[in-house]
C-alpha cells in the first residue's frame, strides 16, 4: 500500500474532518520536534567552526563563494552544514505556516 492509498484509507475510517485535521496536526508536531533537533546539532557544529576560524557563517560563506579561502575540509563541512542549516530553516517554516 502506497502512501496515497494510506492517506485515503486514515481519511475513510475517520469520523469527521476535524479528527483527521488532529491527526495530521499531530504528525506534523513530530516531524516540527526532529527538525528542531536537527537544527540544534547544525547551530552546534557550525558554532565550533565559527569559533575555529572567527567568523560568522555569512562571512565565511561569502569568502568561501569568492574563493579567498583555501580547499580545506573544514570548509567543505562548514559550507554543507550552512546549506543543511539553511534547508531546516526553509522546512521548519512551512510547517509551522501550516499549523
């Protein structure tokens, strides 16, 4: 069974559109609190870098896009978690428009 077909089969077996609004609200707190927790790990680990190099991300990040730093690997890390970081922040928002 698809994901469709297990959407279709919650909405015919709850009472009224209300109980499935709960539902669905209720799976969207959860998947609200991972993305949390995973933004936390990202401002985390993207503190040490900006405590390492003494920059804040947006500056590192500009000087990164321009070339003015090197090919280091705590760059290549630092870059994928601003990205990551970024990415949360864009899911974080459109549920909680929705809630």
């Amino acid at each position: 069974m698809n994901t469709l077909e297990k959407l279709e089969l919650l909405s015919e077996n709850c009472r009224d559109n209300t109980e499935l609004e709960r539902i669905i609200g209720q799976l969207l707190n959860v998947i609200l609190i991972r993305h949390r927790q995973k933004l936390a790990i990202y401002n985390l680990d993207i503190d040490k870098f900006e405590q390492k190099y003494n920059l804040t991300s947006e500056q590192f990040e500009q000087q990164f896009n321009s070339g003015e730093l090197g090919d280091e690997m705590d760059f290549f890390e630092w870059f994928g978690l601003c990205e990551l970081h970024k990415n949360i922040l864009i899911k974080i928002n459109k549920v909680e428009q929705v809630l």
